[in-house]
C-alpha cells in the first residue's frame, strides 16, 4: 500500500501474539479489519466503532460539514431507479445493492459531505451520473472485451503489471491500468494487482474503488464549484473532451441532470469539458 536480547525477544513475541491488532499503524488493513480512528488495524467496537476509517464499520457513515447524511438522499427509490433499468441477464443484477454502497461509503465519510447541501446532492448526483454511464445502469461489472485490451503501463515501474493479468474496466466506475489498480488495492486493502478480478466478485470491494478513484481525481473538482464538466475530463477526459466525443459527453450531461432534477437541486456551470 499505495519493528536489546531479553526485551528484543519480548517484543518480538508480542507482536506476532496480536497481530491483528497492533499492525498496520495508519492502516491499509485486510479487508476484514477494520481501521480504528487511531490508525491501527483490528476487530471489535474499539477497531469498527465510532471513528472507524476504513473497512467493515460498524458506526453510520458519518456527515460532513453540510450535515448531509449521504444515506438519506441515496435512498432505495433513487437506487433502484437506476439499477431497475438493467436487463435482468445483466450481470451487475444482484452484485451492485445500494446495502454494498454504503457499506463501501463508510471509508469515505467525505463523499457527499462537504460543502453545503445542494453541493452534497450536486456530488452525489453527479457520481452516479458516470456510474451509470459506465456500468450501463449498473447492468455491467466488468469492461465489454476487456480482456482483448492491453492496459498494462510498462513503464510505471511503481506498479509493475502481473503477467497474466488483465487491468481493464471493472466496477461502477470501470477502474483501469495497473497504476489505479495498485493504489487502489493498497488503500482498500486487496492486491490489486496480482488479483483485480477482485473487483468484479466482491461488490463492497467493488464500490470502493469507485469511491476511492472519485475521491482522489474528482470529489474536490466538484465540491469546489469547477462543474461536473471537470469531472468527465478527469473520468475519460482524453477520449471524450475537446470535442472527441462530444455525443458521450452528452450522454453523461443528460444523467447528471436527471438525477440533480430527482435530488432537487441545480446542476450548477460547466457541465461539459
């Protein structure tokens, strides 16, 4: 992720006596423990409790300064609107549940959060805007002939490609190439790279990618007022701004605004890059 004889001898017994407990100060915790508020990993309420930063939490997701409770606004009715539009073949049915979302959503308290209400429903709005774009109304886990595509970065040597991997789009928000799937993994706690395909059969583990690539490109581009146009170019900004795809670019404009007109707020300026 993106410990003198005698006493030597004492410590080293402690330590792998309780390993679940004190390692991993700062976290990047298995995906089983939880990563207490002081930054360590382990399970119980002291570990999963209140202030619990990433993991299986048990404490609600907290809320921001716009006192926003991201839970009330992404309710079952506005999920399965979305999710409802799949076929019942896709294979997204079942996998992507508004109950994972939340669950992912408790190691990102931010999300949807900050800034005032309407800039909470703005963001939330517009996250599954490109959720639904990319995953085709949550129909799709995994990237339509991904595995045919090469998105291995040889030269990022930080995070060298697993012969015999494939780093192609999988997730709400598609995740790609081995440099997001490395940090990715060290941040939510699974490899990322020797197992992406992790993304595509554990659907908690699956929304957190989505939620940890938007927090890290697009959560403050949109809760700083630069549109959701700044976050189309951060998502697919290479195939799609300036005038590449201006008919996707539309695409993902017409949900945003949709789903702004269901939160009840304005989109806001810039809605396209």
């Amino acid at each position: 992720m993106k410990s003198f004889p005698t006493i030597i001898f004492s410590i080293v017994v402690l330590v792998g006596a309780f390993p679940q407990l004190i390692s991993s100060q700062n976290c990047g915790c298995a995906p089983d423990l939880c990563c207490s508020k002081f930054g360590y990993c382990g399970t119980g309420n002291d570990y999963c409790g209140s202030g619990c930063q990433s993991g299986p939490c048990t404490a609600a997701p907290s809320s921001g300064n716009s006192g926003v409770s991201v839970a009330d606004i992404v309710t079952d009715a506005f999920f399965n609107e979305i999710a409802d539009q799949a076929a019942s073949s896709c294979a997204g049915k079942g996998f992507y549940t508004r109950s994972a979302f939340l669950e992912a959503l408790n190691s990102y308290p931010q999300f949807g959060t900050v800034g005032s209400v309407d800039d909470s429903k703005r963001e939330i709005a517009a996250f599954f805007a490109h959720v639904t774009h990319e995953t085709g109304h949550l129909c799709y886990i995994e990237e339509i002939d991904g595995p045919s595509r090469d998105y291995c970065d040889e030269s990022n040597t930080q995070y060298p490609c697993v012969p015999g991997k494939g780093y192609y789009g999988r997730g709400p928000i598609q995740l790609s190439w081995n440099f997001n799937y490395g940090p990715a993994g060290e941040s939510i706690g699974f490899n990322g790279l020797s197992q992406p395909e992790t993304v595509a059969t554990n659907n908690v583990i699956s929304f957190k990618t989505g939620l940890w690539y938007w927090m890290n490109h697009c959560h403050d581009l949109i809760t700083s007022g630069q549109g959701f146009g700044a976050t189309i170019r951060a998502i697919n900004g290479q195939l799609e701004c300036d005038g590449a795809n201006p008919n996707t670019v539309s695409a993902r404009v017409e949900y945003y605004t949709e789903y702004c007109r269901q939160l009840g707020v304005e989109t806001g300026d810039n809605l396209r890059c």
